[in-house]
C-alpha cells in the first residue's frame, strides 16, 4: 500500500477522503491557508516541512490544481513524484475504469494531464538542467510528447464513435416512446442505489467513490421509462476532464428528465457547495427538466432548510434510496414531468393497429370486456395525441 504525504487545505476534508478512496496509506498531513507562491503554489516553508516528513513516503498529494512548473519545482525540490488533486481524481478514475470505454475516456483524460507537465520538462532540460521526465533524456522526452499527441488522436477517433453510436441509440430510444432519465450529482451521492431502488436490477453496489465511470440503463418496471446512472461530479475538475467524459455525460445533457441528486447526510455547508459545483456543470448544457431528489433522508438533519436550498429548481422529493422511501412520488413526478398520464378508449375487438399502437408505446393497466372492450392505459401525451386526433397511426419501426 503506498505511502503518501498530503498537503491540504485547513478548510478541506475531501482530499483525504479521495486519498484514502485510492487505498494509500497518509503518513502525514499538512496544513495551509492560501496558495500564494507562484513558484511553488505552497509557501516554502510548507515545501521544507512536506520534504521532512516525505522521507519514507512514495507521493505527495497536493490539494490544489497545479501549473506545470509549480509541479516541476515541486518535485525537483522534495525529491518525490508529486500529484495534485485532479491528477488524484485521474488515480481513482483510472483504478474504478473497467468497461472498454471507461478505459479510453481515463487514458484521454490522463494524456491531457500530462501534456503540460512534459512539456515543461522539454523546456528544462533544453536549458541545460537536464532533470529528464522520470530520468529520461531531451530526446526521450520529445519523442514520449509526440507518442502522447498521436494517441490523443486515435482515441478521439474512437470516443467520436462511441458518441454518434449513442446519439443513434438515444434517438431509437425516443422513437420507440421510451422517456430518458438521467440520474446527476456529486460522487458518492446515491446514484446507484437509487437506479437500483427504481428498477430492480439487483446490481452489487460498490461503496467508493467514482464507483461508475461507463453508464448504466435499466427500465423502470414496465414503465417506457429508462434511467442511467453515469459518472459523479466533484469540485475542480477542469473543463478538459469533464471533456474527457463528454460520451458518458450526454446521457445526462441529453435526457428528458434529469434527477438532480443531493446528499442529505451532509452538513448545509457541503450541501450547498455539492449542488454549486453539480449546478456549474450541468445548467448551460441540460436540455430537459430537472427534478431536485434529497437522498438519504433518513440520515439527514435540517432536511427543511435544505429544502428551501433547493426550491429554486423546484420542489425536490425526499428519498432514501437504500430504504426505499419516497420512491413511489419520485416515480410520479418523473411521470407527470414526461406527460406520461392515463387514458381510456373503447375498443370493438383487441386485434386491431390502435391496441397494438398502445402496446408499443404505453403501458395497458386495466381491460375491461363488455358489448365493447374498454382499455384503461398510461401513455406520452405526444403519443396519444395521435389517437385523439385520429391521425393514422404506424406501428412499425420507430412508431
């Protein structure tokens, strides 16, 4: 397990929950209140006392976002391999990647990351210092620069493929008058509990966070509904990172309806800052409703004055997901916000292109069979209005 050092933020308590996610062992912490020096983004006194305590630890992790040649100086002057929060972040994306596009997108991610900092080697070793990226050369460096900007584009290639081949299905999927339902929020906020909770699929639930990296759909009962749960937010991913994602994240963009989660365990202080940076990724780019949800209501205080936090998004339905409360006015909310809404019409018999137009794009709840059959049956307004109008409907691909 290794051994690292932090350096943290006096206000933070997330980086060491990020750290400790990775598994490594914290040797020692360090405080500071501001980063000031521009040579070292930490003051130089903090550099001697992390270079004290680093002797026996392999990394030091720094919480802040560094510029190249702070994490050179850095480095050069603690004599370890230094990683600020969001090469942190990439760790643990890179440890959770299991899925061939999980994969890819980690691998954009990281190659990003390291641009600038071989870069800023380049630039050092060509003014004599010959410090080497790891111990390598001029040359060695140069030629792992240009390696790294080749792979950059081969895998831009493949995520742009991935990206067409879910618009395709993502517009399939509303032809066929399926509703999509995109689970968002912070890491470690419930998502998978909650997609779990909502249909039944019975997924093992990994407790980490950035557990979901690739999405996951599953249908809501026999509902047309289909919700996916992707990627979590946290605070200082830059926009490249969140770029580096952008195939998974368009589920989200994308979606009808959008279930803005928020953690109802927390303090109001991390409430809010929670939904701040979750709003700041999301808001210019999504196209449907937002739904606010508090989860894990049953482990929360002051659920009221978080309430009121999130009545400018409108009202937001109380939940645990992991105890099934509240789940059914979730249901009906994700509902009514899709125009999804009960119908009746007589039939003569139930072989007839109305029935099987129902079947295909509504959900039959009652039929009751008399001189003429009547069907009681939930459907998208859009779709119904079909019916009402008497407009010849299709049953074939794509309705």
């Amino acid at each position: 397990m290794p051994s690292v050092i932090i350096a943290k933020r006096r206000d933070s308590v997330e980086i060491i929950t990020l750290v400790k996610s990775l598994g490594y062992e914290i040797s020692g912490i360090v405080e500071f209140r501001e980063a000031k020096n521009p040579k070292f983004f930490i003051s130089r006194g903090k550099v001697e006392e992390i270079r004290a305590m680093a002797k026996n630890a392999e990394k030091v992790i720094i919480d802040g976002i560094l510029k190249s040649s702070q994490w050179y100086n850095l480095e050069k002057e603690i004599g370890k391999e230094v990683r600020d929060r969001v090469g942190l972040i990439i760790d643990i994306f890179a440890d959770r990647a299991k899925s061939r596009e999980a994969m890819l997108q980690v691998e954009y991610a990281r190659l990003k990351y390291e641009i600038p900092f071989v870069k800023e080697m380049i630039h050092h070793t060509r003014m004599g210092e010959h410090a080497g990226w790891r111990g390598a050369g001029e040359y060695e460096i140069a030629d792992y620069y240009e390696m790294i900007r080749r792979r950059l584009s081969r895998i831009e290639r493949k995520i742009e493929k991935i990206k067409k081949e879910r618009e395709e299905r993502r517009k399939r999927r509303k032809r066929e008058g399926f509703v999509l339902v995109g689970i968002a929020g912070y890491t470690n906020s419930g998502k998978s509990t909650l997609l779990n909770a909502l249909t039944n699929t019975g997924r093992i639930i990994d407790n980490r966070m950035f557990s979901t990296l690739a999405t996951k759909t599953s249908r809501l009962g026999k509902e047309r509904i289909l919700i996916t749960d992707t990627v979590g937010f946290v605070e200082d991913m830059p926009p490249w990172l969140i770029k580096s994602f952008e195939a998974t994240l368009e589920e989200i963009y994308t979606a009808d309806i959008v279930l803005l989660l928020l953690d109802a365990s927390d303090s109001i202080e991390e409430f809010k800052r929670k939904l701040n940076v979750s709003l700041e990724i999301l808001e210019s780019k999504i196209r449907g409703e937002i739904i606010p949800v508090m989860n894990k209501i049953d482990e929360g205080e002051q659920l009221d004055e978080k309430k009121e936090i999130l009545m400018s998004l409108g009202e937001p339905v109380l939940i645990s997901a992991k105890k099934k409360i509240g789940l059914q006015e979730l249901v009906e909310r994700i509902e009514r916000a899709a125009g999804i809404e009960e119908h009746e019409i007589m039939v003569e018999n139930m072989k007839n292109e109305v029935v099987e137009y129902i079947r295909r794009f509504g959900k039959i709840e009652k039929i009751e069979k008399g001189k003429k059959i009547k069907i009681r049956f939930t459907m998208q307004r859009k779709f119904y209005e079909k019916i009402q109008n008497g407009e010849k409907i299709s049953i074939g691909k794509g309705g």
